[in-house]
C-alpha cells in the first residue's frame, strides 16, 4: 500500500489522569514488524513539558524509507532548515538529558515540576468544559 505515516509526537510526556501512557507510533510500526509502513515522526521542544513558547527547535525522524528519498529529504530540509543557536542546544538537551547525579536530578526536579504544573491547569480547564 505504501503507506506513510506522518506522527506529530511533541505532546509525548502531556498524558494526565486515567489516560493510557504515550506509546511511540515508532514503537507500534517496529513491533508489528511493518517494514513496509514509511513514518516520519516529529518532536519539538516549544509544545513539550520545556514549553518555551518562542523558543524554536525540532527534529523529524524518518524510518522505513528508501535511501534515496531519505536523502532527497534531508537535503531539502538542509536548505529550508536552520533553528538559532539557543534552539539547538535545547534540542540537544531535550533528547540527551544530563546524566551526572546532581545536574540529573536537577533535570527531573525542573522537569517534574513543569509536568505538574501542567497537569494543575489542564485539570481546571477539564473541570470548566465539563462544567
């Protein structure tokens, strides 16, 4: 069918209440061994638990396609393409978060208490729709 499969997965670590956890579409197209499935996948560091607004950086990844038109792509988006300096180290940071004990522990205490913060106004938002 040659199908491809365009996953927006910048709300990854959003997922509040009784709601399943986040299941990459990555993830589900390689255990269901669907080689034959193409998916681009996005993430991007101004929608997740960073939620800088205004701070621009992102990534797109591609799996199951053909070496060429990976190719073609990337040179495409090579001549389209060039976040600021502060938006790649972000990113950077966003897919390699630190791993020494106390700047990791910084990281989840920061990380958490965003993710919490979100969650608070999402349930009141939440409560006045059901209102």
């Amino acid at each position: 069918h040659r199908l491809v499969l365009l996953a927006d997965e910048v709300y990854q670590a959003n997922v509040y209440g009784s709601a399943p956890p986040f299941v990459s579409l990555k993830k589900i197209v390689r255990d269901l061994r669907a080689d034959d499935v193409s998916l681009v996948s996005f993430h991007s560091i101004s929608k997740g638990f960073t939620g800088e607004c205004g701070l621009r950086g992102g990534y797109m990844e591609l799996a199951n396609f053909d070496h060429g038109v990976k190719a073609q792509l990337v040179k495409l988006a090579s001549i389209s393409l060039c976040s600021n300096l502060v938006g790649q180290v972000a990113v950077g940071l966003m897919v390699s978060p630190p791993t020494s004990a106390a700047e990791y522990d910084a990281y989840l205490a920061d990380r958490d208490a965003k993710l919490d913060s979100l969650r608070a106004r999402s349930v009141i938002v939440a409560d006045a729709l059901d209102a």
